[in-house]
C-alpha cells in the first residue's frame, strides 16, 4: 500500500459520497469539509453537518457509521463552520474487546 494523495483519500470520498447522498435524499439541508486539501487519512478528517430536521438526524447516524466508528456532537464553538454539528470518524469499528 503506498502513501495516501493529500487531498485525495478513498475514505473521505466514501464519507462524502454519503453525505452528498443524505442531502440528495432530503436527509442534510447542508454539509461540509474544512482543510479537505490538506487530509491524508479519515481520522483526521472533521466533516460538519445541518440535519433538514432534527427528527432525521438518527437516521442520518445510522447511514454514516455503517464502516467507521462515528462520533459526533453538537458544533458549539462554531470556529471551522457554522453548521450544526461536528462529525468525526475514528478509524474502522473493531468488534474485538
């Protein structure tokens, strides 16, 4: 496996296809990805998000934590994006204990 393109990492294009689906499909009113040009791996990646309606957003958990370990929280600080919340992805779910 060689070294990942900055800027070009299957991971993050696989989230963002989701999230482009979701918004597509009137899941996401908007979304987005601060610094993507400088990304080298997912777990680096913070990804922002406003649900169309509050009542979607486990739906739209549910769709985004299919292949990663998803956290997310409410984007208080509102410093790299206005949107409403802050979604990172901490690497591949590992089932063993």
């Amino acid at each position: 496996m060689g070294m990942a393109q900055i800027g070009y990492v299957p991971e993050i294009i696989a989230v963002k296809n989701d999230l482009q689906r979701l918004k597509v499909n009137d899941l996401i009113k908007e979304w987005e990805l601060p610094y993507e040009e400088i990304l080298t791996r997912l777990s680096a990646a913070i990804f922002f998000l406003t649900p169309t309606d509050e009542t979607k957003l486990e739906k739209i958990w549910a769709e985004l934590e299919k292949n990663q370990l998803l956290k997310y929280r409410e984007n208080t600080e509102k410093k790299l994006s206005r949107l409403q919340w802050r979604v990172e992805f901490n690497g591949s779910i590992n089932l063993a204990v």
